[in-house]
C-alpha cells in the first residue's frame, strides 16, 4: 500500500507526519516535531536567519531518515507563514532543494486554513456539524466557520505567537505600554474578522490546534481545578510550580486516548491575565506550558481570550490534528477515488471553480457545454491520448474558467484568464495544481503552448506533453459550441489508427459553423496527437 509523508515548516516548529493507506483510509505510522523558530528573525527583520536556516535544515534531515526508514512513496513539504513574509525564502527553499532534493511548497494562508479544515473534518466526527477551527499557530492564526464538513467562511490574521512575541513583547515581564500596543494590534486584526464573519447564529463546537491551544488548555484545566484567592480585590489563581519538562502533556494524553483536553472562556482570560505578569521562568513551570512555549505563549493566550469573548464562544476543545493531517488527506485524495475524502475534495473544487465564476461574471449558459463536451472528449478519445485520469478534472475546471478573462477585458482577455485563475485562492487546488489549469484555459485564442511561455514556464517539464493534449482537447470542445442560439451540436466519435472521426448531429439550425471551428483545429489536432481530424455531418 502507498505511504505518504507530510512536513509542514512553520513560523516555530517543523512536524513530520507518516502515513500508509489501508483500505482507502490513512493509518498513523511516524510522527515527529522539532522547535526550529524560522519565523523569529522574520517579524523582525524580514529575513530569515542563517542560523534559524540550518537548524530547520538539520530537523529536515532528521525527518528525511524517517521517511527513507518507511520506504514513502510521495512526500509534500509545505511552508506557511514565516516563508510567506520572508524576503530570502527563496534562499532557503534553494537550499532544502540542494541538501534534501525536496521542492518547498509555500502556500498561501486560506490554503493553510483549507488543509487544517480538511484534516480536522476528515478525522474528527464532532467536526462535521456546524463548528469554528482555530488555528493559531507562530506566525498567522487561521479560523474557519465550518458547517456540514464545508467551509462557510475563512480568515487568515497574522496573529501568530512568535510574531507578537517578536514585534511587541520585548521585556520580561512585559511592560504596560508593550501590552497596550499589543491588545490595540490584536483588536484591529479581530476587527476583519468580524466584518468577514458578519453576525453569526450560535457555533456548538469550537476546535482549536496547534501547540498554543494544547498549552493553554492543559493550564486552563489545572487552573479550574484550583482554589482562588483574593488580593487588592483581584481573583488570583495559584498556580502549582512543576520543573519544566522535556514534552508537552497533551502529547503523553494524546497517546493515551484520554478525553480530550478543554478549555472555558472566563478561564482562558483570567490565564492570560496571569501569564502577563509573569516572568520567564515562573512561566516555564506552568502546567501544559514548558520551556518550549513559555517565551510566546502571552500572545496566543492575549489572542485566544479575545477572540472567544468577541465571538462569545464558551471555550475551546483541543485537537492534536492539524495541517500535516490536512496534507495527508489531500495526498490520499489525489490517489484514490475510493477514498471519502476523494468526494469531499471533488465537491470543494467544483465549488470553488463555481465561486471564480460568480465572481468574474461567466456566463453559465457558455460555460457548462463547453465542460460537458472536454469531458466526453476525453473520455471517447483515451485511446488517443495519453493523459492521466485526473485531468479530466483539470480539463473541467479549465472548460469552466476559459473565460473569466473577459471581466478584465475582452482584448488579450486569454492573458487575463491565466492571471486570474492563477492567482486566486480556489479550495481544493494547490498553487501546481491551479498553475496546470490556468496553462490550459490560456491557450483558447490564436496562440500555442510553447516550452519557453511563462504559463508553461510555471508548469513541470514533463507535464507540457499533457498541457498540449488538453488544449488540443478544450479547443475542439470550445469549437463544438459556436452557436449559442441553435441547439446543442451532439456527437459521435469514432477512433481509427490513423485518424479521429467526429460526426456532428443537431436537431434544429445548421452545424456549418461548428464544423467549420472544427476543420481550423485539424492541423494542431495532427501536431499534437499524430492523427488526422475529420469531421462530418451526420
């Protein structure tokens, strides 16, 4: 059976999941994850550091004998935040390419809070009615209204706790002023999440990730089980001092599969009421903390208490689930169609290619003969071409965007297509994956795929050959719909060994001029597959 790998390289630790699939469900067989801090010279000063870059490099390397231990099939390596902002990513991503042979993917953060959604929802039961995601992680904080395993709205802030620590937090305790700064920065950012989020019914179910959530929520427990105490007329709450430790306890409850790990609203402010006047050190011994999250916990708990109260949520459950698990699933989708989280990506995409539609005004009446004509083609014709199974689906999304450029504007509006579709955030398709289809909606005007173009530029060498045959594709299907007032054009196709044979049929008007689009075809038809193009009418 396959085995996947996933790594994610945050703002402040990197993670490896292993996994194989045992009858099209994904089984758990490696787990690692190493504190790096790639993102603590970045919200400073916009570089990452040579030093912060070979401690990254070397957990990647641990990492790799992992993966060459399982015997993995495919690995993705993505990046989030940190590589985001990071003016020499580039660098980094350059040296992980020369030392590992790995290509880093950075993605954007709604793909982050997809993938964390997609693996929540995948794995949790609960997840699957109406519920909010947190993800609060170093260096953004993505949060998700969920509802029927979809997402209904989705927020990326650039909340994360090594960032705060690093652009306001500089004192230890941190001063008045400091803390000021950071509530007003805080609130400004909860601001766009309200404005996106709107007036909200109320959400049964919050899930929060990452290690902040896990922190905070192991001290939340212990601080609800002790007694409080009074002082110049403020509840204290007495914190039981313990050495720091090594591991975190919601990992050792985590293996155990004992309940999971909760934590209330009032209870989460009054912690980060407490955390904020403590030193260092005082915070290390925290229960559920430790010396790994001590020095970036303020920020996440500042954040986390404002965001349940402006949300009025009673508090948070915590799940150990996360991005990794998101990319597994999408890995496991990509490769069985079998599998349940192959629909539930299959109805993502098409929604989101539905929403660019909306968006950039396509008509609907165009647009779907023209899907419904490349997929028949493609399946008719798989003894002519040598595509492979999921590009029926690119060829879909392609048929459906070929013409979002005209929003932009009717003149060169093949260029605008590619740009649009390239660069929005669709759920379900990666930044590869979204690159591949915009090179096939690029080429529907005069001009041809050509190794050196930049559309074929940000698409692999040794997918061009496919690039070509799905554009040959789509231009017969845009060509079988010329005339939007006349019925339908049907056909029939028949493959010979030297030559394809489309026969048209129409019920009313004529099918001269679809016959003639079809005849302009035949020469990029031979080029690209080998065989002549013949069309008649029947």
């Amino acid at each position: 059976m396959p085995k996947f790998a996933a790594i994610d390289i945050g703002s402040n630790s990197c993670r490896l999941a292993i996994a194989e699939v045992q009858q099209h469900k994904l089984h758990m067989l490696h787990e690692d994850r190493e504190v790096v801090r790639l993102g603590e010279s970045v919200f400073e000063t916009g570089l990452i550091s040579p030093d912060a870059m070979a401690t990254t490099i070397r957990a990647l390397k641990r990492f790799q004998k992992a993966v060459q231990t399982q015997v993995v099939d495919r690995v993705r390596v993505v990046a989030t935040s940190a590589m985001r902002d990071a003016q020499n990513a580039s660098a980094f991503t350059a040296w992980v390419k020369s030392e590992l042979g790995w290509n880093v993917e950075v993605i954007s953060g709604l793909e982050e809070g997809r993938l964390i959604h997609l693996g929540v929802t995948t794995h949790e039961p609960g997840a699957r009615g109406r519920c909010l995601l947190i993800d609060l992680g170093g260096g953004s904080c993505e949060i998700t209204l969920s509802e029927n395993g979809r997402v209904q709205e989705m927020v990326s802030l650039p909340l994360g706790s090594v960032r705060l620590q690093q652009e306001f937090l500089h004192t230890d305790p941190p001063s008045r002023e400091e803390q000021n700064q950071l509530r007003t920065y805080i609130d400004r950012e909860l601001r766009k999440l309200e404005r996106k989020f709107g007036p909200q019914a109320p959400i049964p179910l919050v899930i929060a990730t990452s290690g902040s959530a896990a922190a905070l929520a192991e001290a939340s427990t212990v601080l609800a089980e002790s007694k409080p105490a009074k002082s110049k007329g403020k509840t204290l709450i007495k914190l039981p001092a313990r050495k720091p430790r090594n591991f975190a306890a919601h990992e050792l409850r985590s293996a155990l599969r004992l309940e999971p790990l909760t934590a209330n609203t009032p209870t989460v402010r009054a912690l980060a009421a407490q955390l904020v006047t403590m030193t260092n050190e005082q915070r290390m011994a925290v229960p559920g903390i430790g010396p790994k999250r001590s020095e970036i916990i303020i920020g996440g708990a500042f954040v986390y208490a404002e965001l349940l109260e402006r949300l009025k949520l009673s508090g948070f459950r915590y799940s150990p689930l996360g991005l990794r698990d998101g990319i597994l699933a999408q890995m496991l989708a990509d490769v069985d169609n079998r599998a349940s989280v192959h629909r539930a990506i299959e109805q993502e995409r098409w929604n989101g290619v539905l929403e660019i539609c909306k968006r950039y005004a396509v008509d609907m009446k165009r647009a779907e003969p023209v899907r419904n004509d490349v997929t028949r083609l493609f399946d008719d014709l798989q003894r002519v071409h040598t595509l492979s199974p999921e590009f029926r689906e690119w060829l879909a999304a392609a048929a459906m965007m070929q013409g979002v450029g005209r929003y932009v504007s009717h003149q060169g509006h093949h260029r605008h297509t590619h740009y649009l579709i390239a660069n929005s955030e669709m759920f379900g398709f990666s930044p590869a994956q979204r690159a591949l289809v915009a090179a096939i909606a690029r080429y529907m005007g005069k001009s041809r795929p050509v190794a050196m173009d930049k559309p074929m530029r940000a698409v692999p060498v040794e997918l061009h050959t496919s690039v070509m045959q799905s554009v040959a594709l789509l231009r017969l299907a845009v060509a079988l719909n010329q005339d939007l007032a006349s019925d339908p054009v049907r056909f029939t196709s028949k493959v010979y060994p030297k030559r394809v044979l489309l026969q048209l049929q129409v019920r009313r008007g004529s099918a001269e001029l679809e016959r003639w689009a079809l005849r302009k075809e035949s020469a990029y038809f031979r080029e690209v597959f080998r065989r002549d193009l013949d069309v008649e009418l029947a």
